[in-house]
C-alpha cells in the first residue's frame, strides 16, 4: 500500500525535512520519534510487523473485528514502520479492512470522519502512545485506557459516517426518485426511455442484482418489441449496464440523473450536466 501511494509521486515530492528521500515501500532504516513517542528500532521492525500481522488476523469475525481493526490502525502507527507516510497508510488500511468486512458497500469512508476531526484523531492516537497508567490500566506496556478511548473514537467516526450517507442517499425514497428521472427522459429529453421501466430499475436498485435480458423485458411488463426498444434506450442512456451486448443487465447511474437520485449528496450534478452539454 505504501508503495502504490507514494511510487509515482517524483523525487522532490519525497524529500523529508533532513533532507533525504524516502523509498516507497520500504521500511525505514534508522530510529524516528514522533513527539514524546519513540518508535521501535529499525532492526526490529520485521518482529514487530509479523506479530501485528499474526495478532490481527486470527480475530474472530463479527464485532470483534471491527474493534481489532481500530486497534491495529493504532498499533500500525505507533511501529511507524515507513520514513513518512505512515498516517495514510494506516487510515487507508482502515478503510479497506471495513470494505472487505462488506461493511462500506463503497457507500462511506473512515476516511472523510478522520479528516473532519483531525485534532481528535491526532490527540487520542497520541494519547494511545503512552505508557501503562498504574496496575489497573492493562496489562501491557502502553495504557490501556488510552487505546479503548481510541477504538471508541474510531466507532463513533464509524458510525457517524454511514449515517450521513444514509440520510444524504435517503434509500427509502428513490423509487420516487427513479420516477422523476423516467418522466424527465420522456417527457422532456424523449430518448425513447419510459416511465414504465420504474418496476425494473427499482427491483434492480433494491436488490442489487444483474438480470438476463429476457427476465429485465418481462419485468417491464410491455409487449415484446416495445419492450427491447425501451431497454435498448436505457442501456444507451447510462440507466442500465450490461458486460456484452446479450449479456446480464444490472443497475447504473448516469451523471445526467444524479441530480434526481441523489439531489442532496451531489447538488452540482445538474449545473456540471449542463457544462456538458453545452448549456452554460
């Protein structure tokens, strides 16, 4: 991941305030502090990096998981494995261990949580860094209590962001919104999309499924020749998608109808349509 971020960037965009160049990818070579805390030494890094590996990867699915992931974005950064980088990597790491939990459906990100609280981020991340208060903070070197009131935060971020794009997407109101894109094409573009094609974007929206082209025609509900025509005309117009030409159907959106899907979540959909197409 370190190497995918940073490989492409040019040379000077990899100088570090010292003066040297960092190599993407690769481990740091020499001892690094960040504030009061210091890193572990470069020499065992590999140690550390294969324990964090082996701890994190045998926890149990379900709940459990999503807490080792926020733990392990702390401890990743606490080992501070590469010159520079490091915070990204970790928050990126986060971001795709949620998606291959299926917990994003690339709907929210961590990511944009972190960004909009960085003070917070940066404190309690920090604060996760220090040593064991007394016998009752764990039972490891670092505190404990610091560490959970991290892993707190990350939920809480968790938690917000889905919520947001839950009410931004408003999911429960898109059949309606799906109409109002469907009469806007034939009534005012008049591309040979219509209305009736509600039942079958909205199954398709719904249940996220891809149809054979036979089953999408009878969902429309129109006789047979009608019927290729008005798919034809949603394929050709973004509704639809489709892998070959007499392959499965699936669910699409155009950029033309962001602005009725998703009128709160892209706003400028229908000014930048307009640029598009010469409008303004």
């Amino acid at each position: 991941m370190h190497g995918q971020l940073f490989a492409e960037l040019p040379q000077p965009a990899r100088h570090l305030s010292d003066g040297s160049v960092m190599t993407a990818g690769a481990w740091r070579e020499r001892q690094v502090a960040v504030g009061r805390h210091e890193a572990p030494l470069s020499t065992e890094l590999p140690r550390f990096v294969a324990a964090w590996q082996d701890r994190y990867s045998q926890v149990r699915q379900g709940e459990a998981s999503i807490v080792a992931l926020a733990a392990a974005h702390h401890r990743l950064a606490w080992m501070h494995p590469f010159l520079d980088g490091n915070g990204r990597v970790a928050r990126l790491h986060t971001h795709l261990g949620l998606h291959a939990m299926g917990l994003t459906r690339g709907l929210w990100s961590p990511l944009r949580g972190f960004a909009r609280s960085v003070d917070t981020y940066r404190a309690l991340l920090q604060a996760a860094d220090e040593a064991r208060q007394g016998d009752l903070d764990g039972r490891g070197n670092l505190t404990q209590a610091g560490l959970m009131a991290w892993i707190s935060y990350v939920i809480e971020v968790c938690i917000d962001q889905a919520t947001f794009m839950a009410t931004q997407l408003n999911i429960t109101g898109m059949k309606d919104r799906i109409a109002a894109a469907l009469s806007f094409e034939e009534e005012t573009v008049k591309s040979g999309v219509r209305k009736e094609a509600l039942m079958l974007l909205h199954y398709l929206f719904s249940t996220q499924a891809a149809l054979p082209r036979g089953d999408a025609k009878a969902l429309l509900g129109m006789k047979d020749r009608l019927a290729t025509s008005t798919l034809s005309a949603l394929l050709k117009r973004g509704f639809l998608a489709t892998d070959s030409a007499y392959g499965l159907v699936r669910f699409a959106v155009p950029r033309h109808a962001l602005r009725f899907y998703f009128p709160a979540l892209w706003p400028e959909a229908e000014i930048d349509t307009e640029l598009l197409n010469g409008d303004a």
